[in-house]
C-alpha cells in the first residue's frame, strides 16, 4: 500500500524529471510517449488500489513520508480514502487521455519535450494536492499546480499574449492564496494541528466557534475561488487559453479549476458549521453561474466559448457544495471533466484541422470533413446541454434538485441555475452550429481535414465517458452516493427530492434544455446573424469587467505602487539601504588595495596570522 | 593490528579506477567517453563504499584500523558519501575542459579521481602523519589541476601561486605536528587524546604552539581569514571546470580535517581554541563579505564569498562537539551550491578560461532562463533566504554558536549575511534587468552541465523544504 500509493505520485515526478533533464535527446514522440506511460501507470495503480472501494468495503488509509515540519506538528502524509480516489482517477483518467492526444498535437513543436515534463509535472502536482492529508501538504500541491500552469499558459512564451496571460493567471492566484494562507493560519491558531483528521474531528466536537468557523470558511472561499475561476477571480481563465489547447482541456476544464470544488468538499465539516459562509459559496457559484454563461454566447473564438463555459459549470458545482451537496457537486466535477475535456479536444481538434483558425465565424460546414470530431463534440454538446441519458444531465439535475430541495431562498438560486441551462444549451448549439453546420465561410487556403487518430481515439474514449459517465449515480441508482458516504459520513449532506417533484424538476430542466437548443437552431440554422449591437459587444466583451481591472486595481495598484517607488523608497528605504551599501562598498574600495596579487604579500599576511595565532595560544599558557 | 581491506574500500576503488584509466589510456588511446566511463565507475563504487561505511559504523559505531591509522566511522563515511559525488558533479561540469585540452584529458580525470581520495583520507585520518599526507595528496593534484590549462590567461599563475603559498602553509603545518608530538610523545589523534585527558600539562606551550600552526595550515585550505589571500587569484584564474570541485572538495576536507583534529585530540582544550576559531570566523565573515561586494568578476566574488561562507562554518565549530553536525550540515548543502555556480560559470565564461566578468551575465535570463534561474537560486540559497538550504545551514550554525555563549559572533554573521545580500542579489539584477550584449552568444549546456546544476539545484530546494532528513543524519556523522 505504501510503495504503491507513493508511485502513484512518484511515477509522473520521475517523468517529469526524467523528461525536464533529458526530454529533447528522447525527442519525438518519445518523450509523450515517456510522459503518456507514467500516468497511465499512475491511472492503473489507481484503478487497483481504488477496487476495496468500489467494492465497498475498503477502509481510509494514509502512508506517511516523513516528518516534515515537527515544529507545526505536520507530516508529508498522503490518504486514501474514496474522495481522494475518485479525484486521483478523474485527474489520472483524463490526463492519459490528454496526454496521448497531446502526442498528436504537439507534433513538431520545438519544444515537445519541454511540454511534456511540463504536463507530468502539472499531474504530480495535481496528485499531490488530491492525495495530501493535511492542508500544508494541499497547500504544496496547491501552489505547484498554480506553478505549472502558469508554464503551460505562458508555453509559448515568445508570443507576448500567452506570456501575459500566463503572468495574469499567476497573479489572480496569488490574490486567491493569500486568503487560503491565512484560512491556514487560522485554521492552526484554532486547532493547532494542519492534519485533515486533527482538524475535522475537532470542528465535529465542536471547538469551532461559528464565527471562527464562517471566517475561516470564507478566506478558504476566497482561495477557491481564484483557484476555480470564480467570481470576481474569474478573469485569469478566459485568457489562459493561449496556452495549447491540450492544456486547457487538461488544466482548464477537467482538473486545476476544480481544485477548489474539492477543497470545499474535503472541508465540508468547517463549511457545515458556518452556514452563511456555504450560503456565499451557494451565492458566487450561482451568479458566475450565469453570468459566465450570458458572456459565453457572445463569443466568437471557439476557446472562449469554452472557456465561459467552464466558468459556468464552475459555478454550478459551487453552488452543489455550497448547498452542502457534496457528492452533487462531485458527481458533476466528474462528469464535467469528460465532456468538458472531450468539447477542448475537440475544439483542439478543429483548430488543429483548421491550421489555427479559432474564430467560428470562419469555419462552419465542417461536420462532413471531420466526421470523428464532430459525432464526438456532438455527444458532449448534448451532455452539457442537460439531454438526458447523456452525463451532464445528471449531475446537473441532482445539483438543481438539491437546491430546490433546500427551500426559501434557495429556490431563487434555482432559478437561477435553470436559465443558466437554458442559456447554456444556447451558447453550445450555436457554437455547433456556426462551427460544423452551414456553408463553409473559411478563409482562402484552408484545407479542413480529420486529425489524426492519435488525436481522435481519446475523443472517442471520452465520448462514450459522457455517454455513460452519468449512470454512475442516477436517482434509481446512487452507485456514486454511497461510494462517496464514508468520506462524508461526519458531514450532514442535502439530499435531492424524490417522488413527483423529481419527475417535474428533471423534466423542466430538460425542457430548459431542448428550449435553449431550439431557439439556438432557429437563429443560426440558415445564417450567421450579425451580431454587433451593443448588447452583443457588452457580452463579448466580458461586460468589460477586464478593463475595469485594469483600471482599478492594475491602474490604482500602479498609482500605489508608483508612489511607493518613487517616494518611499527611494526617499526611506533606499535612503537607509543603500547608505549602508554605499558605506560597505567604499570600505570595499578601500580594502581593495591590500590584494596586491604579489605572492610575497600574501605569504605574509599567512605569517602574520600565524603569528597572531601564535600571540593568543601562547599567551593562554607559558613555554 | 585491525587491517579489514573493506576499510580502505573507497580508497581502493578510487585508485583502481585511476590505474586502469591510466594504463588502458596508454595502451589503447581510448576516446574521452571510456574515461568518463573510468571516472564514474571510481566515484560510483567509492559513494558506495562509503555509504556502506556509513551504514556500518555511523554514530557510535566507529572503528580504528591499521594501527590508528584510518578511523571509519560517521563522520569519515559521511565525508565520502559527500566528497564523491561532489567531485564527480565537479567532473561533469567541467567535461567541457576534459574535451578541450586533448589527450591530457585522462590525466584530468585521473588527478580529480585522486583529488576526491585524497580529500576523503583528510576526514579519515585519525594519525597527523596520515593526515599530511592525504592532505598533500588532495593538495598536489589541486595544484596541477588550477593550471591545467597552461596557457589559459592566468591559469599557470594561479597554479604557481596556490603551490607556493600552500607549501608554506604546508611547511607550518608539519611544524605544527613536529610541536603536537613534542608536547604528547605521538602522532596518532586518539593516542594524543588519551595523552592529554589523562595528564596535566603544566606549561603546555609546546602543544598550544602546536594548535597555532595546525590551524594556519588547515586555515589556508579553508581560505579562512587571514589565510585566504591566495583564493581570490586561484579561483579566479584556473580554468572554469576546475574551480567548482576545487571550491567545493577544499572546504569539505579542510573542515572535516579541522574538526576531528579539534575535537578529537584538543578536545579538553577547547578553552583556549574556540576563541580563536572565534576571531578567525568573525575575520573571515567581515573581511569576505566587504571583499566580495567589491568585485567585478564572478569567480573572484564567488572567491571572497567562499571566505565568508567559511567564516560562517567556523561559527558552528567553536561549539566544539556538539557543532560537527551543524558544520556537515552547512559544508554539505554550500558543497552543492558552489559547485553549481561554478559549473553555470564555465557555461557562461568557458571551461578553459578563468576569468568570468560579471558583464557576461547580462541579460542571462533571456538567453538561458534556466541557467539565469538556476544561478539565481544559488545566489539566494548562499544569501540564505528563506525556503533554500543555505537559509537552514545559517539556522544551523547561529544556534550552535547561541548554545555556544558566542552571541557577539551570531550578531556579526547575521549583519555580514544581510550585508551578503548585496553581492548575492546584484547578479540577479545583472542577469534580470540589464540588457544583454549584442554579441551575447546563446550559452550552450552540454549534458554533464545540465545534469550537474539539475542535482545541485535539487538538492538546494529539497533541503531548503524538507531539512530534517539531513539533520538527523548529520547527528550521526560524528567523529569516533
């Protein structure tokens, strides 16, 4: 159990460093190959450690490393229990999937190697995070996983937008972990111990005051939000996908961004005790919810598209968690890192067959050039869109029927998330059908061709994951629910309705549903509309959120920042430092003359040391 | 007589390695990559001697053999396990020059096999005799090692000079021993010891004299103020792929020699050594630090901060004892540090040159971010910022020194530290912020390079995260 636990983790670290170290003499496809084997292990380890569980009969366990801070009583220990082993294969899963696509679409890219120590180093990371047993170590993992998708952002990096938006991703995330390091400390002044178990059963017993308890749980929410793209952090995600589009399948839609939804569901049992910090959690997942979604419609980069997207179902597993439904949320975590995956790989897919085209009012037509891609994306378009039996149905359906279930105000955030999926349903047909329907609008030279099956066998995969995915926790059969319940046995969890009101709620989700997809088939089903009112700018813009931080907080922290160079520093500090280095370093030049280089005035200082040591012992005891 | 042949295991192996190398060489002209392979297979075996070693007798398990000759025991098997795979990181890194002077590269890879045997002997003396010799075994190959390059620009004066000078301090240390066996009737380090614990020394000039030159010697080969005048010049002058292991196995030798012949025969003299070792550290620190911050070169500074950086490892010696592991702790990870920037300095400047202007590394972090970044991690980790393992190594030595009642000196290293960030933090914003030349060339880093400065990078990362492992082994590398 140990060795293998710790190879789970061990096997992408060793191909990372084995790749970082010697990735261009492997060179291509070697080096994927290397990388697309070590999480695929990771993946089967996975598999076999996780069947006690699936069975149902399997205890937590952890492996311990070593002491790691004594002095904060933390541990480098890792656990197993069913929470963690879903997220493990969720992350293990899809990252093969990914990571052998890859291999197609980094084709002849000068740096495949680099990509790929950079992509086992993400999964390691992500490992880490999903595997830690006490917040230090999730913290670790945490920040690792922010480092390496900054390198995978800013992948390119000679091109200034991608290097830029990797720096943007970077930044918003530190604005996030500074609420997540101080939930930390607050979380250690409290309990005095970062381990999960020390931690949780403490809250149980109740030594969490409830304004403790909502403080903490809301400085986490912070971390989580910029770690999921949340609002207001939400706008680091939208420009992270000038990375590869293999990254922002793997990082932005199936496995970092959900970081954070795995952080409120591991901490369940401080949320549970700060209920208007759940709430809040509730609240955010629901207004980014939508108001991802409305500026996904405008959209005309087919990356985009998906990037708001994410952002929206983001918001849909917040509000889950938020309504203490974890394993709601969970379940949609999951199902959303198939379909979400497979619609990247997919649009990774066009672009790719496109020779970098990514706007969508270029392309169209191309169901019949690319018949893979398209039967693919079809089946994920129809997942998050709600159709039943396909995966996002159900997870989204339990999410809105707990919430519903909830009551009062809560029915509001219902309602919230019904139009979401009307709106969502929306935005996806009509980037179906600007994309694959209609007459090609493609510019002079492109030849759209089918990628190559390298690329197209993981689509597949995926495909029939969100065909099935969903199955695994249905009302009539809540496989996952139980498979989750010990981890959440000390945490009191939501249920969905049952009975009648089931029934009602599934079918006016999907009614929202099939509205959605009609009206989006009937504005684009013979033309392209133009869309260039205000309204439509607003939305495509992002409402111009981006600007007003850029003039807000960019703007007023550069103010800030300015007056702190230029006055303060330069007047206060630099005053007093660089006195003391302009001191030290004219007593530099002063002492300079004294290493002439002559052999005989060296030889002399080493005597007269010896003298002066000879001076000091004799003179502690007579000859 | 204890002669066990397993004793002298890395010894064996090491010389194994250099006679096959030499004679195949002979006999056949093989190319450099059977060197290499010659070069690995010595330092490979002896790291594994030595680790057997270790596990055998670390802690309280040491042993004498050969008539008192060698001890084995935690703290010569920890040196071993140190000083072989330092040097042969120090060999990686400089391949460049192995490659380059032709056919005298053998040699190279012979003297530097030798140099690491010579260096691990230094900390498995338990005889002063043995000591010498090993000492001037590591020495003599150093010598020839700094002017390898013959007519590189300074290479041959920097070899004169460093042999000139270390045979005076040569000279002064036998002098030394001559004065230590006069005063107890021996040479060997545990018969001096029991000599002296169990007689009263009415007028113990002799021996105290004795103390006085030994510590010139060992002083000079730690470049310790005031005996680290020759280093800036030979640092700076032998070629690139030298000066990193010459650095790095110096000062693992010298303060492994420092130490056992401290704490072992002097022991119950601590009294009148430790407020020497004392001034010599708060020298060596202050004069270091003001040095460094006024050069230009980088090997030159690297040189004055490798004072200060022994100055700092004095620190934790004048706790006699109970500050051997703390010293390991501090030469071990510094070992790592200097030998990677060494090894990007001979990316940089050349492995055949010695001189390294700090002007080269303009603008390095746009040519080579990973060598930029890898130096720059260096720079922090010698500052001792936080998060590296040159920010625990001065955590180390200070509370040894604190323990130690020598509050004055920790006050003067912490001033000398933040006064250390000034050098330290000044190549970064040479290698950050200023613009490149425009003829900078593209460094190119070959892959005993790149693997080098990898490991050194490591090594400096995971210590500075996770420290306890080393610590607790470091409590065991104890002399007998």
């Amino acid at each position: 159990m140990d060795l293998s636990l710790s190879l789970i983790i061990f096997l992408p670290m060793g191909g990372m460093l084995l790749l970082f170290g010697f990735g261009k003499r492997i060179g291509e496809p070697g080096a994927g190959i290397v990388a697309t084997l070590a999480v695929v292990g990771s993946f089967l380890i996975a598999v076999v450690l996780a069947f006690d569980f699936i069975n149902g009969d399997g205890p937590a366990e952890t492996v311990r490393w070593f002491e790691w801070l004594p002095a904060f009583g933390v541990e480098a220990e890792l656990r197993w229990d069913q929470l963690s082993a879903l997220m493990t294969l969720v992350v293990t899963g899809v990252g093969s999937l990914i990571h052998l696509y890859s291999i197609g679409y980094m084709r002849g890219d000068p740096g495949f190697g680099r990509f790929f120590s950079y992509l086992n180093l993400f999964i390691t990371s992500m490992l880490i995070l999903v595997l830690a047993n006490n917040f230090a170590l999730l913290f670790v993992g945490w920040e690792l996983v922010g480092l390496s998708s900054y390198l995978l952002i800013s992948f390119w990096f000679e091109r200034p937008i991608a290097a830029a938006a990797g720096k943007k991703a970077f930044i918003v995330n530190r604005v996030g972990d500074v609420g997540f390091i101080l939930a930390l400390m607050l979380i250690f002044s409290v309990f005095g111990s970062l381990g999960f178990d020390t931690v949780f059963e403490g809250a149980h017993r109740g030594e969490l005051t409830v304004t403790m308890a909502t403080a903490i749980a809301l400085l986490l929410l912070v971390g989580a939000a910029g770690k999921s793209a949340q609002l207001p952090l939400y706008v680091w995600l939208p420009d992270a996908m000038e990375g590869p589009t293999p990254v922002s399948a793997l990082i932005h839609a199936a496995t970092m961004v959900t970081a954070g939804v795995y952080m409120v569901a591991r901490t369940g049992a401080i949320f549970e005790l700060a209920p208007i910090a759940a709430a809040t959690v509730a609240v955010v997942g629901g207004a980014t919810a939508l108001f991802a979604a409305t500026i996904a419609i405008a959209q005309r980069d087919i990356k985009r598209v998906l990037a708001y997207s994410t952002i929206s179902q983001l918001g849909y597993m917040f509000m889950g968690v938020g309504a203490a439904a974890y394993t709601a949320g969970v379940f949609h975590l999951m199902t959303h890192a198939f379909f979400k995956a497979l619609l990247f790989l997919g649009a990774g897919s066009v672009i790719h067959g496109m020779s970098g085209e990514q706007d969508m009012h270029k392309m169209g037509g191309l169901a019949r050039k690319m018949p893979v891609t398209f039967a693919t994306m079809a089946i994920a378009w129809l997942a998050i869109s709600g159709i039943p039996p396909f995966a996002g149905f159900w997870s989204k359906d339990e999410i809105l029927g707990v919430v519903f279930e909830r009551g009062g105000l809560w029915q509001v955030l219902w309602g919230v998330g019904l139009v979401t999926a009307l709106l969502t349903a929306f935005y996806m047909t009509r980037m179906m059908w600007l994309t694959f329907f209609g007459e090609p609008r493609w510019d002079d030279g492109v030849e759209p061709h089918e990628s190559p099956r390298l690329m197209t066998v993981p689509l597949v995969v995926l495909a029939g994951l969100s065909v099935v995915g969903g199955l695994v926790n249905t009302p009539f059969k809540a496989t996952l629910e139980h498979f989750l319940d010990p981890v959440f046995e000390a945490v009191h969890l939501a249920h969905a309705p049952d009975g009648s009101l089931a029934w009602i709620l599934a079918a006016v989700s999907v009614a929202a549903g099939i509205i959605g997809i009609g009206a989006a088939i009937l504005r684009y089903r013979s033309r392209v509309p133009v869309e260039d009112g205000l309204g439509w700018r607003l939305l495509g813009n992002g409402y111009y959120i981006d600007d007003v931080y850029a003039g807000v907080f960019a703007g007023g922290g550069k103010l800030g920042a300015d007056w702190l160079a230029f006055r303060f520093d330069v007047r206060g500090i630099d005053g007093a430092v660089e006195g003391i280095g302009s001191l030290t370093r004219k007593a530099g030049g002063w002492l300079r003359p004294l290493q002439t280089g002559f052999v005989r005035s060296y030889g002399l200082a080493i005597i007269a040391g010896a003298v002066g040591l000879l001076a000091w012992f004799l003179s502690r005891g007579g000859i | 007589m204890n002669l066990d042949f397993l004793a002298i295991a890395p010894t064996v192996i090491i010389v194994t390695a250099v006679v096959l190398l030499l004679m195949v060489d002979v006999t056949f002209q093989m190319t450099h990559r059977w060197w290499g392979i010659a070069a690995a297979l010595g330092f490979v075996g002896a790291t594994t001697a030595s680790v057997w070693q270790w596990i055998e007798h670390r802690g309280d398990d040491g042993e004498l053999f050969f008539s008192d000759m060698l001890a084995v025991d935690g703290f010569s098997s920890f040196a071993g396990m140190l000083v072989f795979p330092i040097a042969g990181l120090g060999l990686m890194a400089g391949w460049q020059l192995v490659r380059g002077v032709g056919r005298r590269g053998a040699e190279f890879v012979a003297l530097s096999l030798i140099a690491a045997s010579g260096a691990h002997l230094m900390a498995a003396s338990a005889n002063l005799i043995m000591l010498f010799i090993a000492l001037e075994v590591f020495s003599i190959s150093l010598y020839v090692l700094a002017g390898f390059t013959r007519k590189g620009e300074g290479a041959d004066e920097a070899a004169l000079k460093y042999f000139l000078l270390g045979s005076l301090a040569s000279a002064v240390f036998l002098y030394g021993i001559a004065l230590i066996f006069a005063a107890t009737g021996t040479t060997s380090m545990y018969g001096a010891k029991a000599f002296l614990d169990s007689t009263l020394i009415l007028r113990p000039g002799i021996l105290l004299a004795g103390i006085a030159l030994l510590l010139v010697g060992l002083g000079f080969k730690v470049s310790a103020a005031p005996f680290h005048v020759w280093a800036p010049d030979v640092y700076q002058g032998s070629p690139g792929g030298v000066t990193g292991f010459l650095a790095a196995g110096a000062k693992i030798a010298g303060f492994a020699a420092m130490a056992r012949v401290l704490v072992v025969p002097l022991g119950s003299y601590i009294d009148d050594w430790a407020p020497a070792i004392a001034v010599m550290a708060a020298s060596s620190v202050i004069i270091g630090t003001l040095f460094a911050i006024a050069q230009t070169d980088l090997k030159r500074m690297l040189a004055y901060s490798s004072v200060a950086h022994a100055g700092f490892i004095m620190t934790a010696l004048v706790a006699g004892p109970a500050g051997i592991g703390d010293m390991w702790f501090y030469v071990s990870t510094y070992a790592f540090q200097v030998v990677g920037a060494f090894a990007i300095a001979a990316v940089v400047s050349g492995a055949l040159t010695g001189r390294s202007p700090l002007s080269d590394y303009a603008g390095l972090s746009g040519r080579s971010p990973l060598l930029a970044a890898a130096m720059g991690l260096f720079m922090l980790s010698m500052a001792g910022i936080p998060l590296t393992s040159g920010f625990i190594g001065k955590a180390a030595v200070f509370r040894a020194a604190i323990d130690a009642d020598y509050l004055w000196l920790v006050i003067l290293g912490l001033v000398a530290a933040v006064g250390g960030l000034f050098f330290y933090l000044r190549l970064i914003v040479v290698m950050y912020m200023q613009p490149e030349a425009e003829d900078a060339a593209h460094p190119q880093v070959r892959l005993g390079t790149r693997f080098a400065v990898g490991v050194a990078a490591v090594v400096t990362i995971v210590v500075g995260f996770v420290p306890w492992p080393l610590l607790d082994w470091v409590k065991d590398a104890i002399p007998l």
